[in-house]
C-alpha cells in the first residue's frame, strides 16, 4: 500500500506540475491576444503581453494547486470568492508594475528600487492608467472566479451544460456508474454522534474528489453518505480508469490515516458497485434544476453496491462491464457468482477486482 501512495504522490507533483506549465502557456496565448487587440501587431507590446501572461498563468497555477485546493476548500462561498479575486487582482496589478519597472529599469538604467524620482513610472502609476488597469483586473477576476465557485457549486460540468442545452432536450448515452457507500456508517453515526458524523462525511467527500477527478470521472450526486459517480463509456474505460479510482480513493484513505485516526479515531472504509449502460440524461425541475440520469443501469448499479455486504467485499462489477474494460496487468479479476438482483429479470454475474500490489 505504501509503495502505491507513493506512486501516487508522485503522479499528483506531475500533474500538477503540468498543470502549471499548461498555466503559463495558456496565460501567454491570452496575453498575446489581450495585447494585439489593444495594441496591435508592435513588438514591445506582444513581447509584454507574452510575459505578463506567462507570469500570471503560471503562478496563478500555483495558487491554484497549493494554495485554493488546499487551503481553500472548505470555506464558505463568499469567503472563497473574495479571496480568490483579490489574489488574483494583486497577481496582475503586482506583475505590471513589475513589469514597467523591469522595462525601465533596462531602457532608462533607472534602478528598480527608485519610485519617486522615476517619473514616468510614478505617472503610469497615478496618470489613471494603472487604475484602470487595476479595476478590469478586479472586475475580471470577480466575474472568472464567480463562474469557478457556481461551476463548482452545481458540479463538474454542468454550468456549461446549462448554458450550452446540452441536456436541454433529453439524450440518450452510455455511461459506466460507480455507486460508492460508507461501510457500516449507521454504526458509526450512533457511535460518534450525528453532527461529527456530518462532518465525517464532508471531510470524507472533499478528500475523495481528487481521486475521482484524477480517474476523469464526474460526481454525479451526494446521497447521504454515498457518493455517485459516472463515466462516459471511453473514458472510463480507458486504462481501466473506472476501476482504478476506487483503488485511488483507497490508497487516498491510507494516506490520511493518521488525521482520520486523530480526528474520528478509525479510517472509513468504502464499498464500490460497478455496471455500466444506456441512461437517458435530460434536465430536470423548474425554481431547482439539476441535470438527472435515468435508466436501469442506475438502478442495477445500486443493487450490486447493496451486496457487497454479503459477499464480504468491498467492490462488486457486473459481468458486462468486465467484458468491456481492458486487461490490466495488476488488476485481477474474481468470480463471486450469479445473482438474482431486485427487479431484474435475468440474474447479474458478479465480479470482485483485486489490485496486485508490484
């Protein structure tokens, strides 16, 4: 297990160190952009543009990775928006200026610790220019992280797929659904008391959505103490990563161990219900809109959750679903058995997956 929370640490530092190089180039296309329609095709202005946008991308990824996502999560909307705006107002006032300063600094040999006899800077700085500069970059980053938060709020994706109708008019897809449930959470409700136990399950919930982000999946609803999570049918497929997040969510427990213990006195647990097929998606409500799944795949995906218990494991998929998934060399496959589900016309056969430990 300490050989894979390693792996995985690993993994995280890259992708996250890719995420800020992927920062940084997005902040210069944007500042090459931002700089053009304002200034044209001059050379001094793109070359500015380019490396205010580089800048800001990139460690506006920083704060991204090491400080909102880890500092920041759990505080309340307004609190996080505030923050989250200012930082990123001071961020592209501070690289400006920077900027400006740097540039004169080489043009004019004017040191960069000199403000008040460097005129020209001291009239970009009072003129109105930085003013206005200063307000659309308040203005901008309000509006950027408004959008962050309410995307955040609603769910991976479904802000766009409000503005865009994707789900407007009911489709048809195929999906892979994990329904991911607590163990024994009745037990530790009364043992510990309900209202550390909502937060059990918040801390719980944050904790998990790295993993399942990680695995490209997409949170599809809380239910009490469960989690449902979804797939399209390629991408969680692909390197069987419908799978692979519950052995990530697992190894992620692990890793919290000691502050789980600290704080609650045990690591939960969590039992796993995999099958996959085709859900109509559509957008449901009128004054509380949400986008909804409904088909029998979801149905069935919950009552193979449900007899994880009696088979004494903690994941449980469904034959079709094993069919479709690649092989993969440390992911072992067991047979459980057939069962006749609830509702089900046919019996299911059920599979266990084991994860070799290299």
């Amino acid at each position: 297990m300490s050989q894979n929370i390693a792996i995985n640490r690993h993994a995280r530092q890259r992708r996250r160190l890719r995420s800020i190089i992927i920062g940084g180039a997005v902040g210069s296309g944007l500042g090459l952009l931002f700089a053009l329609l304002l200034q044209g095709g001059k050379l001094g202005p793109l070359a500015n543009g380019l490396i205010n946008g580089m800048v800001i991308g990139g460690v506006g990824a920083v704060f991204e990775n090491y400080v909102f996502q880890v500092r920041f999560r759990k505080l309340n909307f307004l609190t996080v928006l505030l923050i989250r705006s200012l930082i990123y107002a001071a961020l592209v006032s501070v690289t400006v200026l920077l900027e400006i300063k740097a540039y004169r600094a080489v043009r004019y040999g004017i040191p960069l610790t000199e403000f008040s006899g460097d005129t020209g800077f001291m009239e970009f700085l009072t003129g109105g220019e930085f003013f206005a500069i200063f307000v659309f970059a308040v203005v901008g980053s309000f509006v950027i992280n408004f959008l962050r938060q309410i995307n955040r709020l609603l769910g991976q994706n479904v802000l766009l797929n409000y503005i865009t109708g994707r789900y407007h008019k009911p489709i048809e897809e195929e999906r892979i659904f994990l329904f991911l449930d607590m163990r024994s959470s009745t037990t530790i409700a009364e043992r510990i008391g309900h209202l550390p136990f909502h937060q059990l399950i918040n801390d719980c919930f944050f904790d998990l959505t790295e993993p399942i982000i990680e695995s490209k999946g997409e949170i599809y609803q809380y239910v009490g103490d469960e989690i449902v999570v979804t797939w399209p049918m390629e991408k969680g497929l692909q390197d069987a990563n419908c799978i692979r997040c519950f052995f990530a969510i697992a190894d992620r427990m692990e890793e919290l161990r000691e502050e789980y213990t600290a704080k609650y006195g045990f690591i939960p647990e969590f039992k796993a219900g995999y099958h996959y097929g085709m859900v109509i998606i559509g957008e449901i409500g009128d004054v509380k809109k949400e986008i909804a799944f409904h088909g029998d795949p979801v149905n069935t995906t919950a009552r193979i959750q449900a007899e994880c218990n009696g088979f004494g494991t903690n994941i449980l998929l469904s034959s079709d679903l094993l069919e479709r998934l690649p092989a993969t060399p440390e992911l072992k496959p067991r047979r459980i058995g057939s069962i006749q589900l609830r509702g089900k016309e046919h019996a299911v056969e059920l599979f266990t997956m084991e994860r070799e430990i290299g």
